[in-house]
C-alpha cells in the first residue's frame, strides 16, 4: 500500500486540509482511513482514465526523433510494451539489404536506440546463436521477450534466398536471443504471413510458401514450444498473403483483415476465428468498406482496429501505394475513414504501433516507387492529426517571441539540463510546435505532444516559468487575439494542461510582452501590452501549488507594512516577524501569505524592497 500511495502523488489531493499532499506526507500514512483514501483515488484517476479513452476523437500529427535510428526499410515486425512506453523493431528489407538488428524506440522523449546489432545481411555467422537477416517475418510479445517466427530472406543474389519456419526470444531486458525448441505440426518456410497472441499462444496464418499462398492456420505455445494445425474444416478466408491478423480479448476472437490472394488480388473482407469451436466467420457491417488492399499496416486501440495505406485495390506492384486511413470499430462493427490531417504517410509494409497513450506509431514501409521508407511517424487518436517524426539535428524554424524555460532532470544518478521552447512567431505565422533542446549533446528534439485533449493555440510574446519538472506559459499573443489563460507542459507526460481558475476569481486582463518570475510556487507577472494595445504596470500572483480557497481575504496581519519613520520594514503574520532595514532601493515584492489559490490570481501593490521574500 505505502507504495501505491507514493505513487499517486501526483493525482490524489487530500480533501482534509485542503492541500496537495507530496510523497513524504504518503509515505507517513499510518491508519486505514487514509490507505482507503489512496486506492479511492486510485480507482478515480483509472476510471477517468478509461472514461478518457473512451471519448477519444481522431487526428493525425508531427514530431521530432533523436538517435540515428533504423535505416530506411519494410517488411520489419514490431512488438510494443506499453506499460514501458516502447516500441521493438526487428528485422527488414530495402529491395538490396536485408536486416536482424532490434532496434528501439522509445515513445516518452522520441528517441530510438539500436539495442543489438545482429548479424551480416549474407546470413547468420556460424557458430553463432543469432537469427538471420530476414524480412516478410511476424512478430508477438511473450512476457519480456520478442517472439519471432518465419520470414524470408530474398534480396541480393538468388543463391543465398532462404525461407525460414524457426522461433527465436529476445529477452528485453537482458538483449539476449535464444532459439526456441519447436515440436508438434510440421509448418512450412514462410514469409509475409499474419500472426497475432493471446497471452503465450502465437496464431500464425497464411502466407507465401514454396508451395504457393497459403491458407493454413497454426497456433504456437510459446511456453512448450508445440505447433498446432488448427485449420477449420469449412470455408474462411482462403489463401491469403500480406493480410493482417489481431487478436481482440473481449471476445476471444483472432480478426483477419485485407491480404492478396494466389491470383494477386486483394480483399476487403474481414473474418473472424473463434479457437473455442474452431470456425470462420466473416464480420458483417453496414457501412461502406475500405478499398480491397494487402500489405497494409494495422493495429488495434480499445476496440477500433486501425489500418493504414497498404497495396490494391488493383493488385500490388508499383503505383499501387495507398495513403488512406480506416477504423474498424468492432463492437460497431461498422468502418469509418478517417480524413487526412497532418503528414499522412503514404507507404505500404509499414509497421503500425499502438498501445502507447492515445498514440500511434508507424515506421518505414514502400513507397509508389518502390523503395525503402525510413521516416517515423505518429497518429495523435485525442487530435486526429498524423505528424512525421523529425531526425536528429534538426532545429525549430527561426522565429521571436517563443516560450522557453530552463530546467534539470535526472535519471537515477545522470542529470542533463534542457531547455523546453513553445510556439514564437517565425516568417509563416504563429505555431504551437514543443521543443526540447539538450544542452549536453547541444541537440534539439520536437516533442510528441499525447493525451492532450486540447493544446494552447499557436501564439507567442508570452511568458514563461520553469516549475518542479515542468514549463508554465501564460498570455501571450497571435494576429488576431490576446490571451490570459495559464498552462502546463508536463515533461513526464509529454502533455500540455490548461490551468482553469476558480469560476468567479479575478484574473490579469489579456496580455503579450510583460515580464514574470516565479519562485517556489507562486508565478508573479508584470506589466504588458493589452488588447486595446496599452501599456499595463500591474501585478499579479498566481500561486501553482496551493488550492482553491473561497475565504482566502486578505487582512494587515497578512501583508507587509512601513512603519514611516527607520526604514524599517516589518512583516506582519502570525507565525513570522521579520524586521529588514537599510534598503534604499526601490522594488516589486511579492506578499506569499496574500490571497493565494491553486490557479487562484490576487492583485498586489507596489512596496519599495529590496527582495522578494520566501
């Protein structure tokens, strides 16, 4: 329990004393009563959450990666972990070269890593515990390990194709591949074959074989090892290449969409295996269906299936690339297409990652030429918007009055400074883009932005403040408007936040260009320029880490006073007297105990001072 609660100090506030409470106050939790209070919150935050998830709404977007990442390649497989945010790719082709390195990409900082190298593209090293360069294979998770079957290796010179019917575990944490014992039914070499799991059973259907395109489905313990023939008797999908398969829990069910027959003609069609009665049945809609496609990327989130792209409706071979984008909502059984926003990715053989927060991740792929794509893109679910994924080195456009805040961040026993950078204004407009910049490696990074229902509008000649691990911006300005609204990037999230005050509190009137600092929590702004385009000398306070108070007044033992006669300035508060006196030059003070509430703004008077008091 006391592990739970230290975890959820991020979004349990104590209802009690009306405070947020920090890990130190969690870990000194001693008595039933505030155990319950943890998990109540627990299960509050997990059904918001999933009530979260639920309203989704669809859009594509753009983001920036570091590391140098896998070289340009299709017919890779991939395995996501999301409780880890990441994604393992394994494995590909680019018409010349076939691959076996893992590589990895890790979702929250947009950066990927090549975690094993593997072999030379010739063939595996003899002597050697390693899997083939390979492409056309399948991959599924079992556990900490990547689970690969099959694949071909068919590019280069005719005398080293190969086709490949073997299993091979690669342990994440340890980054170690082991071979896997097989025994049971014989399964033939094959390659661009579907395959999905279900807890530690692989299903494996159709795909190219020396024999021709096959219609075949097994099943692989990959606990045991064992193949299984578990082919129903009655018609199902038939022989099928490059079709996708998925595995939907709430109902038991493998899902077979798209795929290329033996006639090189593509289907709609999508079938569903039951493994209790052994049978096909296809998945009847109302809706219109997505054009007859094959080599598509797909991918399931909640109960909607994702397929991008892929080769049809006329067969595949070059020019026959498609670059839209569909959802399968199973429960509804009906397709929707979803438009085109943001950089849509116009490939097939691609891989399609889900299972990351309202993201989704698609690498590589053919092009309409036919050669290797290397890009990285991602489908923000929350805006609807497709973002390719910039490389390493590349740098925000040149603009002014861009946000920026400098902070620290530590990593077990490594610290890095970053600065974190908002919209601005460059040659084009205003933009809403966030920026990383890594003042070690002198590197810049867009950030993918996730799970935000709604992002600041594009803007600039605001302010902003570094607080705890995040960035707090307030105002600002763009073409048309003027701002006054507060909000939060959080670092650990990748998410921007907008801080909502109390309904009936004063606020600061909309403003661009003023001045603000911030120290421990209260955010204090100075001065601007308003709507009407005049000048302002105000201040304000805005304290970030204390909650709303309805009686929060403020009173003379509550605020600083002078006492008119030794320059003495004299704090008046019920627990602190403090006596300051010889300064002579003239200041802002910020008064800490003055009306302050957790996005709580209080209007505060010019004192002649020196230093902003903790």
């Amino acid at each position: 329990l006391s592990n739970t609660a230290r975890s959820l100090r991020i979004c349990c506030l104590d209802w009690r004393p009306g405070l947020w409470s920090s890990s130190e106050q969690f870990e000194t939790m001693r008595n039933m009563q505030e155990r319950v209070l943890a998990i109540l919150c627990l299960a509050i935050f997990l059904q918001h959450r999933e009530f979260y998830v639920q309203g989704q709404v669809e859009q594509w977007g753009k983001a920036t990666v570091s590391g140098d990442g896998p070289s340009e390649r299709f017919e890779h497989s991939k395995v996501t972990f999301a409780e880890r945010g990441e994604v393992f790719l394994f494995g590909g082709q680019d018409t010349i070269h076939a691959f076996a390195e893992m590589w990895k990409f890790t979702f929250f900082g947009s950066f990927w890593s090549e975690v094993h190298k593997g072999v030379h593209q010739s063939g595996a090293i003899p002597g050697t515990n390693l899997p083939n360069p390979r492409h056309g294979h399948c991959a599924v998770r079992n556990s900490t390990n990547v689970v690969v079957f099959g694949g071909g290796f068919l590019v280069g010179k005719a005398e080293n194709f190969a086709l490949f019917n073997d299993v091979w575990s690669f342990n994440i944490d340890t980054n170690i591949w082991s071979k896997v014992a097989t025994s049971g039914a014989s399964i033939d070499q094959r390659f661009n074959h579907a395959c999905s799991s279900a807890s530690s059973i692989m299903y494996i259907f159709g795909g190219d074989t020396a024999k021709g395109i096959s219609d075949k489905l097994y099943s692989f313990n990959m606990v045991t090892g064992l193949f299984q023939d578990i082919s129903p008797t009655v018609a199902g999908p038939g022989p099928l290449t490059g079709a996708s398969a998925t595995w939907f829990a709430p109902t038991q069910h493998l899902v077979i969409f798209g795929g290329m027959n033996d006639e090189n003609k593509p289907t709609a069609e999508t079938w569903e295996y039951d493994p209790n009665s052994r049978t096909w049945s296809p998945i009847l809609v109302l809706t219109a269906l997505p054009p007859a496609r094959g080599f598509h990327g797909t991918t399931l989130s909640g109960s909607k299936l994702y397929v991008l792209g892929g080769e049809g409706p006329s067969g595949s071979g070059r020019g026959k690339t498609l670059s839209d984008f569909w959802m399968l909502d199973l429960f509804g059984k009906g397709w929707t297409q979803l438009p085109p926003k943001g950089n849509v990715p116009t490939v097939s053989r691609m891989t399609l990652a889900s299972d990351l927060p309202n993201i989704l991740v698609a690498f590589g792929g053919q092009t309409k030429s036919m050669s290797a794509a290397g890009f990285t893109y991602t489908f923000d679910i929350t805006t609807a918007v497709w973002k390719r994924l910039r490389v390493a080195g590349e740098t925000p456009s040149h603009r002014a009055g861009a946000y920026g805040a400098l902070l620290t961040e530590t990593s077990g026993t490594s610290t890095r400074f970053v600065k974190y950078a908002f919209g601005g204004q460059s040659a084009v407009g205003y933009s809403n883009d966030t920026w990383l910049l890594d003042l070690t490696t002198k590197e810049w990074h867009e950030i993918v932005i996730h799970g935000s229902p709604k992002l600041p509008e594009a803007r600039g000649y605001g302010c902003a403040q570094a607080f705890l691990r995040d960035m707090v911006i307030f105002g600002g300005k763009d073409s048309s408007n003027v701002y006054n609204d507060v909000w939060r990037y959080q670092s650990t999230l990748s998410r921007w936040e907008q801080l909502q005050p109390p309904g009936n509190t004063a606020m600061p009137s909309a403003r661009s260009h003023m001045s603000c600092a911030l120290s421990s929590t209260v955010l204090a702004v100075f001065g601007g320029i308003n709507s009407q385009n005049q000048l302002l000398n105000d201040v304000w306070t805005l304290d970030l880490g204390q909650p709303a108070r309805s009686d929060a007044v403020a009173s003379k033992d509550m605020m600083l006073e002078f006492d008119g006669q030794d320059d003495f300035f004299v704090v008046h508060d019920t627990s602190l007297q403090l006596a300051l006196t010889d300064y002579s030059v003239e200041a802002w003070v910020r008064i800490r105990y003055s009306c302050k509430a957790l996005s709580n703004w209080s209007s505060q008077h010019v004192l002649p001072f020196f230093q902003t008091l903790a």
